[in-house]
C-alpha cells in the first residue's frame, strides 16, 4: 500500500459528531492514547503562551514540565469529556458542560474547572493571551482530527522512517496502529537527516558525550522545519549572526555558574529555558540571534559540556537537555 495514501487536504475537519463516531470505533488503548495525547499538547500550548506573555521565547516542542518551571500562575491540569452535556461537569460559574478543563494555581494550589469559553472569567488570565492559548487548543483538535481522518483514508506507515532511533510518543502510536501527524513524520526525516549529517563527521570531542554529540550546528542552529538538511545549513549562515552587538560571553560568568545547576539540580532540563531564566531573574546578557535563540545558549552549553556530572542530548532543533548521571555525589568529580 503506498503510504502516502491518507494525506489530508488543507481544510479537512471534523464536526464534533463525526469526531465522536471516530473515537468510539477505536480500541480502548487507542483511545486511552489520543486522548492523554490531548492532555499533554494543550498543558504544552497553555505553558507555552503563558511563558510567551512574559517575555520568555522558547521552541514551541519544548517540554510542558520544563516550561511550568518558568511560570509561578496557572498550570494546565487536564479535562474530562462528559460525552454530553451533564449536570455531573459543571463550570466554576454552575453551568452544566460536556468538556470540562482544569487548572492549578502553582502559587497558592487553588484549583479551577471551567467550560473552555470561560477560561478568562474564572482564571483572570488576559485577553490576549487567552485568544492565543485557544488557537493553540484548536491547533491540538486539529492534530486529533489529523489522525482520525488518515486512519479512515488507509494512512499506512512509512517503513524508511523506521531506521531513526523512535521517541518513544511516536514508538508507541506505531504500536497503536495510529498514524503519524505531518509533524512527527517531519520529526523523523530530521532526525535521520542529521544522524547522518553526524556519521559523516569525526569529531574528536564526541567520545566524551555519550548520549547524543553536540555539534557546533545545533548551539547556534537557526533550522528550518521542512526545508532539507542542506538548505537549512546554508541559510544558517546568515542566522548566525547576531542580531546586535552585545557581547557574548565565551565562557560561562561564574556568578552564572551556580544558578545553572541549581536549575538542573531542581528538574529544569532544557538549556533554553535556563537561558530565560538566567535573562529574566540573574541579569545574564539577553541578546539573541534573529530566531529568538538566546546568545547565552552556546555557553550554556559548552560549561555543561566541560562538567562530567552532567549528560546532554539534543531536544528537536532548537535545544539541548542536561540530566544528571549521578544526582547529588558526584559534583567533585570534575572532569579533569
Ligand atoms: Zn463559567
């Protein structure tokens, strides 16, 4: 069967009933899959345009976890589906609902449940940024509709993408016998792409990194998605430089130092959102290249490198993540 069979056209929607119908023909797993699938892009996507709110430019993949570190208002807790509208679902205000979302207050623990349309009522959140969380929302539908509507078109699985080592989201929607967004199939193609981008490049540093080598590219990496490897790669040329003239620090500031790995050491694993952090809250240089990257994030990156303690591997295109091989003794190995 060619793969290819079951792209959608551009435009391509279900109504809420013919979602519904959908859902129902799939197996409990299934099921159980799509919808902690929902859970987790709308945690990512109300993170994401609360920490944008506040000045914070971090990749749109970022990890839910990693950016609810930045925020200290609400978090995005999950919603239930009634299956209809139900006296048993009801929003802060008493209306009856079908879906009903939830949020936590990270700061003070109280907890709010709301119909989407009173997310702003009941939460205080601004105006703006709710309209962005909401296009975000129904960006997250559309990829629910995405899968339904290829498995109805006899969507089948590309087998040249199996040889990329799988994030184990997409291994385990394979499994499922679910397709693949447009997204994670682009997902795939890079990774393989660079992967051998790597296996052509000897570089003597990287038989210190034992998990994903750090490739100059990736620290200042201005990627493209959907344009091919090669393209991507020139154009970053021109990203590369700076987009003003601050100076960039080489080596990590040690007044710096200490505040990195507190923030790894409390469970921030993404390199970006350290580097927000450290702008926002430790008066560390702010200057950016021209897509948003922080000029902080390669020295960031290369202190973290030098320190043994620490492993890295690249998140997606746009960030690095460090965790701890041993959590608390092993800061006084150094790596010599
Ligand atoms: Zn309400």
């Amino acid at each position: 069967m060619n793969w290819r069979q079951g792209r959608l056209e551009p435009g391509d929607r279900l109504s809420v009933q013919e979602r519904d119908e959908r859902l129902a023909a799939l197996t409990g797993d299934q099921q159980s899959y799509l919808q902690s699938m929902l859970t987790r892009g709308r945690r990512t996507r109300f993170a994401n345009s609360l920490a944008r709110a506040k000045g914070y430019q971090i990749p749109e993949d970022t990890d839910p976890e990693d950016l609810e570190q930045m925020l200290d208002e609400w978090v995005y807790a999950g919603f239930v589906d009634g299956g209809q509208v139900t006296p048993e679902l009801r929003c802060e205000c008493g209306r009856a609902l079908r879906y009903r979302h939830e949020v936590r207050h990270k700061t003070s623990g109280i907890t709010r449940y709301f119909g989407i349309d009173h997310l702003m009522e009941h939460t205080g959140i601004d105006a703006k940024v709710v309209a962005d969380i909401l296009k975000g929302f129904e960006a997250i539908d559309y990829e629910l509709d995405e899968i339904l509507l290829k498995l109805e078109k006899g969507w089948s699985f590309d087998p040249s993408l199996l040889s990329s080592p799988m994030p184990p989201e997409i291994e385990r929607q394979v499994q499922l016998e679910l397709p693949l967004l447009d997204r994670q199939i682009l997902f795939l193609r890079r990774q393989q792409v660079e992967q051998k981008k790597r296996d052509h490049k000897e570089r003597p540093v990287e038989e210190r990194m034992t998990n994903g080598p750090l490739v100059m590219d990736d620290l200042f990496g201005a990627t493209f998605p959907g344009l091919p490897q090669p393209l991507a790669s020139a154009a970053s040329v021109s990203e590369n430089e700076p987009s003003d003239s601050t100076p960039v620090p080489f080596d990590l500031p040690v007044t710096l130092q200490e505040p990195v790995l507190n923030y790894l050491r409390s469970g921030t694993k993404s390199v970006r959102i350290i580097c927000e952090l450290l702008i926002h809250h430790h008066g560390a240089p702010g200057g950016r290249f021209s897509t948003g990257k922080p000029k902080l994030f390669p020295t960031v990156c290369l202190f973290l490198e030098g320190r043994s303690e620490w492993t890295g591997s690249s998140i997606g295109q746009e960030d690095r993540s460090y965790t701890g091989k041993e959590k608390s003794d092993s800061f006084n190995h150094s790596l010599g």
